[in-house]
C-alpha cells in the first residue's frame, strides 16, 4: 500500500513542477544576467568558440567548473532554461530559510524578499552557492564528509559568498579524524585537477586577464554605482579612505573566526559569517543577497521579529529601481549587511544577558545528554 501512495505522490510532485514551469515559461521576461553570459557562454564553450576567460567570454568571472553547472539550463529553449533557473533558485531560498527558521511564515518572506526575487529573476545562480553552505553546514554536524565537500564545490558557484563562510566552516570540521578530511576534500581537489585538464592549467591567468579587460562593476575602484553594495565601492563613493574601510573589515572577519573557533559551527555563527562576509567580499551586489535572507535574517525573523522588520524594510527601494526611478538608491543597500549584523550582535548580547550562568560541569553535562 505505500509504495503505490509513493508513485502516486511523485507522478503528483512531477505534475505540479512541470505546471510551475509551464506558467513561468509563459510569463517570466529572460533575465538579463541569463541573456548575456550564463547561457550563451556556456554554449559556446561546448561548441569550442571559447576556452573561457578569452575574447568570446568576456564578462564571465565564476570558476570554470560552473560551466558544467549551467549546461542543464543552458541547453533547453532560452524561456524554459530561464524558468528552470528560477524555480531551482526559488526553491533553494525556501529551503534553506525553511530548515534554518524552521517556520513556514519567514520562509515565504525570505523568498518574497525584493533582493532574493532581483536574485533569481536577473538570471544569476547565487542561491547555488546558498546551497552549498547550508549542505556543509549540515554535513558537518552530522559528519558526512562526502555531502561536506560536496557542499564546499557547491559554494564555491560564487566565490565571493566564501570568503569568510568557507574559514568558518571549516573550522567546524577541525575536529574531525584525518580519514574524513581526506574524504572530504576528495570532490573539490577532484574538480580543480579536472578543471585544469579541460580548461586549460593557464585558466586562472585568463581569469586574471578577463579581469583586467573588464571589470565587473561594484569592485574596489569601480565607477559603477548601479546595485552597487560593496563596502569599498560604497564608502569609495562617499569619499572614506580604503585603509580604514579595510582595517574594519579584517576585524570583523577576525571576530567572527574567533566567534566560531571558540563557539564552534552553530546556527549563530553561521549567521555571523554569512552576513560578515557581505561586509567583507570585494564584490558584492544586491542580488547576491539570498543568502542573507535566507540563514541570518531569517533566524533573527523567528525569534524577534520586529528587530528583523528593519533590515527587510531597506530592500522596498529595489521595487523602484527596477522601474528605473533614482538609481543611486541602490548606495542604501550596502546598510543591510550592516544593520543586519548589528541587529544579530544585539540579539546575542541580549541573549546572553538572559541565559543563567552554568558551571562547567553543567555544560559537559548538557552536551553529554
């Protein structure tokens, strides 16, 4: 009797996935990320019309490996590869808000959110890297090396989402026996000895020359100011000096290290380093937000959430900027982070000030049982 309810239940799931993207299909606009660099590049790479990094790749900074990510979206028709995208990075923000919160109201909200919607319609795939974080998150506390490092290649989509989350996740795994480190590091060690045999061994020196020939915008120096929400683009702008911005941002990073070495991987550092990373990353744009939504806004949503109506509430003027309506609101983004981590400092230090203190053997106790 329960394997026919099974069939049953997933001829239902694949019917209500594909009537998803029979109506995105229908009504989703091609996003503009998608358009110009995350299908045509890959399918010009298949065709052999580009190593990637060269002249017929200009634009594209993701690590090689991605390419073989987007190939699934790449191929179908452009309208369908667009819904595919945006159902795969709609359902990743629900999830993991889901699984992080563990309420049904904030997930929606997460999803709702003008940066995750911008996130996902553009075309872009940051929810991918949002996956793979919370897939070492998880992998970690169970000790899975396998799903580990198959969740560190997975966050690697966008490096720029790791520069603080990846130290920090694996500090959470120092404590494991050298067998399951060796495991762990098998897939990503795997994929970049791959990526030099298909790509080329000279790609990171042609990542370096497709730098220099057209930088992205919202990097340090950057003239751009669309979407810009680059702590040093932001404070560039303003007329702040680097060295401070930059001695900010090393402290901050130091202090979410020491957070989790001495803490460990919890639901509250993760929280820590995912927004102290939106600080810190040298390229960080308003759709690469997800993951914020997703893991430290949503926590501190759950447990107080008139605190977390203020962060959300800097992310309305998205809504008129996608109607072209004073572009320069998008300088307001870089305080999201900002606030975001404010606001978690605050929660900890009030949750602290209410915990009873307990002995040490009380603690070893606790976690005994």
């Amino acid at each position: 009797m329960t394997a026919p309810k099974t069939v049953l239940g997933l001829l239902a799931s694949v019917i209500a996935v594909a009537g998803v993207l029979w109506a995105l299909v229908a009504v989703l606009p091609i996003g503009y990320d998608f358009y110009h660099w995350y299908r045509p590049i890959p399918l010009a790479w298949l065709h052999g019309e580009t190593r990637v990094y060269d002249e017929a790749s200009r634009g594209f900074f993701p690590p090689p490996w991605v390419i073989w990510e987007l190939l699934p979206f790449a191929l179908p028709d452009i309208h369908l590869g667009m819904a595919m995208m945006v159902l795969v990075g709609l359902g990743i923000i629900a999830w993991v808000a889901f699984q992080h919160g563990g309420r049904a109201w904030a997930a929606v909200l997460a999803v709702l959110c003008p940066y995750s919607l911008n996130g996902v319609l553009v075309g872009t795939f940051d929810a991918w890297s949002l996956a793979g974080i919370y897939v070492a998150y998880l992998a970690a506390a169970r000790r899975a090396p396998w799903l580990f490092g198959l969740g560190l290649l997975l966050a690697t989509t966008k490096p720029q989402h790791i520069l603080v989350t990846g130290p920090v996740l694996l500090l959470g795994v120092r404590g494991w026996p050298r067998p399951l480190l060796l495991k762990a590091a098998v897939i990503p060690a795997l994929t970049l000895v791959l990526s030099f045999a298909v790509f080329g061994p000279d790609w990171p020196v042609r990542w370096w020359e497709n730098y220099r020939a057209q930088p992205p915008g919202g990097y340090i120096g950057s003239a751009g100011t669309y979407l810009v929400t680059s702590t040093y683009a932001a404070t560039n702008l303003a007329g702040i000096p680097l060295l401070p911005v930059a001695v900010g941002a090393l402290l901050l990073a130091g202090f979410v290290l020491w957070q989790a070495w001495h803490e460990g991987l919890t639901h509250g550092t993760l929280a820590l380093a995912v927004t102290a990373n939106a600080i810190v990353s040298p390229h960080m744009l308003s759709q690469e937000y997800v993951g914020l939504l997703a893991i430290p806004w949503v926590g501190l949503a759950v447990r107080r959430p008139w605190l977390a109506a203020l962060p959300y509430a800097i992310s309305l003027p998205v809504l008129f900027r996608a109607q072209g309506l004073w572009d320069r609101l998008g300088l307001l983004d870089v305080t999201f982070p900002l606030v975001l981590m404010a606001l978690l400092l605050l929660d900890r230090h009030r949750s602290v000030a209410v915990r009873p203190s307990r002995t040490r053997s009380q603690e070893m106790a606790a976690t005994a049982s």
